[in-house]
C-alpha cells in the first residue's frame, strides 16, 4: 500500500476559512438517548420509506419503522426502542417536509412484548464466505445509504447494471467543507473498521483498484489509514489531495485521483469504471456485515463560535439538534444562524426542534460575528466566479437568465450540471446568490421534465386503453 500525492488539480475551486480547529481534536462522544426521537422517512437521495408503524405501537430498536419505497430508496429502522407517539410532517435538515415517526425512547413494553434491547439486530454475516448477492442484500437491509452528504442508496452504488465494471473504488475521506470533522474523527479512531467495509465492498465489486483521497489537511487520519492498511493485498493507495474546496464533491475527487471526467447527467460515475464511497460509509458497511448493526446512529460535528464546546457526536438518528447543543453544554450566545452541514453547501434552518438524519454530518450555531449581512447587487461582471466555477460553469450568465426568469438560456448554460458548490456565490464581490438561481433553475428544470413524462405516460396509457376497446 502506497500513500501518493494527488498529481491532478481540477479547474477553479475556493479556500474559505476551514475552521476545523474548533472540534477536529475531539474525540467522538457518545450521546446518552434522548427521550424523544424524530426519526424522518426521508433520509436518503430518492423516494422517501413508507411508513409502517402507528401511533400507540411499541417499536424495537433496529425495527424497520419504513419500507423501502422504490428502487432509489432505503428502508428506515427505529434508532432506539420505544413508543410511537405520533406519525406526522417535519420539516428535516434540508428544508422539505417528510413523515417522521415521534418517538417516546422513556416508555416501556406492554407485559410479554419483547424488545431487542442492545443486541445485534441482524444475524452477523461470515463475509469471507458469503456471496456478493448475500453482502448487497445485507448493506440494503441495514439501511446504508451514503454518509457524505448526498444520501444515494448504498446497495444501489455497489451494483453496477450489466455491462458496467468498477475499475476504481474511491473512498472519499476529503471533507473539504468549513467546521466539519466527523469524517476526520472516523479516520483517525475508526480506521480499521474503514479498512474492513473496503474489502467487504472489493468483495461485492469484484477485484478492483482501491483509492482513499484524503485532503493534506488531516496527517493524524493519513497516518491512522496508512497503519491500518499497511498489509492489504491489492492495489490500493492514499491519495492526498490539496486543500481545495470542493474537493470533496465526487466528481472532482475522481479527477484528482484517477483523472478520468464524468460525462454530463444522468452519467454517473460508474460510467467511467468508478464507485465513490465516502470513509462513514464503509464503517457502516462493516458493521452492518460483521457485527448485524443496521444504520442507526452516526457522528455529527457540532460547532461553531456560539457553541459551549465544539464536539464530534455518536448519536442515534433522529435526534434533535437542541438535544445535541444541549450535550456540547448549550450556547455562549444567541445564534444568528443555525446551519445543517457545513457553511459552503449547508442548509440555515429555523429552529433546533429539526432532527438529525443518516447524512447529517454536521451543524453549525454562527454568532453574529460570522454571519455577514449583505445586499445582493448587480452584476459587474468581474468574472471571479467563471474562475471560481470547478464545473467550467459560466455561473454569472446563469443567474442573469434566471433573474430574468428565462429558464431556457440557463439550461442552454448547462445548468444542470451545477453541483450547488457555492464557489461561485462565495467569490462573488457583488454578494449574488448565484447558487440559489442555480438551484431554482435546476429546479424548474426537474419539474417540467417530471411534467412532461406524467404527460406522455398518460398519453400511452389513452392509447393502450383505447386498443383494448377496440
Ligand atoms: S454552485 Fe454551480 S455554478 Fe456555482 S461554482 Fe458551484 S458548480 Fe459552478
Ligand atoms: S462574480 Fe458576481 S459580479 Fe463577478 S461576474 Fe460573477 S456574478 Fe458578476
């Protein structure tokens, strides 16, 4: 196993401020349960679980609470046992409204309902010795989705449609985001589970090249990997990429380790023989296999310059942000912003009553000091944010067709290849939400496609009908 230097540099990219230095020497805590959970059915890329469970039921931990509802979908399972209070619509680290199960972890079992209590919930799996089909069955019942950011289902990504092959398994360890250091806290304290989840998922692809990218920023986690790795078989390498955001975005991070380029949507990156998995990810794979834990909690940086005491949390998911302010010894100062994730891609959110989902790597509690108020202006076209763009963008003819609300010229852009960076909205000396007209964009763009299919299937199913009745 070798540690290489990332040869390859993408286009554009930013330095903001990393802030890390407020939690990435913490070592993750485990929270106490908290007596109330909001656990989302909507944790993932893709169609939202469908809830299975009713107010007055008593629920086990590791119980699926939601069933997988379609082929781009995970199943949701209870992070603790308990009592379903309510079933009802919560607004969730993103901004969308989704069903979320209330539940009360304080009340007991009826007389002769058994709990499972803290045991494994699935049987542990012999990876060794089971087929790739037993390991993808495993990861999909465990609820893995992707723990970076995105959320795509695990079991999805680690079964290719025929005719495509990974070359390359790419472990994504950048976290090039501001604040957040939860995936650093797993590389450097978790390091030999992230070793068995990659060669449990070298198993379900097939022999295949290993690559783990982690950003020159973090030498304790390059070193606590290069330990665990050291006697692998095969060819793997750490990739030690430059401090340059977004270098964490899947995209770029396979140009900087194998530099091949995904073609525009819908190619993904298996369309260039590359499967990106982030370092959460795979411990939870390999807990899901070796020790039958389904996904259920994860680590979360809570920090910030209002914060008590910046921490990196295990915590179960669904629980709510107050809970884990609460656990960092509360707040310094009122917060003038509240962010999920981090400060270049996160979301503000409204109120701490929002609870933390399989992706939530992160909240932020920003006093007014770091919470710049600006007047967003015209353009002047200066061209920061062209030379910004990783994406090779022209991010300001983009938010002027938007503001002129002509969606068409921004499409003609190539908007829909944006991956909502922010690089450009942050270089942007105007303070032009470049990203937000991105988004709506994007957005408008999604709808009319997804009017456009209902439009044509209901055409079909006229003809198909008006056939039958002939
Ligand atoms: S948000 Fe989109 S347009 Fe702006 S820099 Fe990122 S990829 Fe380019
Ligand atoms: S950075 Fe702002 S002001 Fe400069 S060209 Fe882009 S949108 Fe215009």
């Amino acid at each position: 196993m070798k540690v290489v230097k990332s040869a390859f540099k993408f286009k554009g990219g930013v330095h903001p401020d990393y802030n890390k230095g407020l939690a990435n020497n913490k070592l993750i805590e485990a929270l106490p349960m908290p007596s109330e959970l909001v656990i989302s059915m909507s944790q993932h890329l893709g169609a939202p679980a469908k809830c299975i469970v009713k107010p007055g039921d008593y629920v086990s931990r590791g119980q699926i609470i939601g069933e997988r509802n379609g082929f781009i979908s995970v199943c949701v399972r209870a992070s603790a046992s308990g009592l379903v209070k309510a079933v009802e619509k919560r607004l969730g680290p993103a901004g969308g409204k989704a069903d979320a199960v209330i539940l009360d972890t304080t009340a007991s079992a009826p007389e002769g309902v058994e709990m499972l209590g803290d045991g494994p919930v699935l049987k542990p799996l012999d990876w060794e010795n089971s087929s790739r089909e037993e390991l993808i069955a495993r990861v999909e019942e465990a609820g893995i989705c992707g723990m970076g950011g995105a959320g795509f289902p695990t079991s999805v990504k680690l079964n290719p449609p025929p005719g495509k092959r990974c070359e390359y398994l790419i472990i994504n360890g950048a976290e090039c985001e501001p604040y957040l250091c939860a995936d650093h806290r797993v590389m450097v304290e978790k390091a030999s589970r992230i070793r068995l989840g990659v060669e449990i998922m070298r198993k379900i692809l097939g022999e295949c090249a290993v690559r783990i990218a982690v950003e020159s920023n973090k030498p304790d986690a390059i070193q606590a990997l290069s330990e665990a790795f050291a006697d692998i078989s095969g060819n793997v390498e750490i990739v030690v990429l430059s401090v340059l955001y977004p270098q964490g975005s899947e995209k770029h991070q396979i140009f900087a380790t194998v530099k091949r380029i995904v073609p525009e949507p819908p190619a993904l990156p298996i369309d260039v023989g590359c499967v990106v998995e982030n370092v959460s990810t795979a411990v939870a794979i390999a807990d899901a296999v070796e020790k039958g834990e389904p996904l259920l909690e994860r680590v979360t940086t809570v920090s910030g310059d209002a914060i008590s005491e910046p921490k990196n949390i295990l915590a179960p998911c669904g629980t709510k942000y107050s809970d884990l302010v609460q656990f960092c010894s509360g707040t310094k100062e009122t917060p003038a912003k509240v962010i999920s994730g981090g400060t270049m891609m996160g979301f503000a959110v409204p109120s701490l009553e929002i609870a933390t989902t399989k992706t939530t790597s992160g909240i932020l509690l920003l006093s007014s000091r770091r919470v710049f108020q600006y007047t967003s202006g015209p353009c002047i076209n200066c061209g920061r944010c062209v030379r910004a763009c990783p994406m090779c963008l022209n991010p300001a003819d983009i938010s002027k067709a938007v503001e002129a609300n002509d969606i068409s010229d921004a499409e003609r852009a190539h908007v829909m290849t944006c991956i909502e960076c922010g690089a450009c909205s942050f270089s942007c000396p105007a303070y032009r939400t470049i990203t937000q007209f991105c988004r709506r964009a994007k957005n408008s763009i999604r709808a009319r496609i997804a009017a456009e299919k209902a439009k044509a299937a209901a055409a079909q199913n006229a003809a198909e009908k008006k056939e039958i009745q002939k």
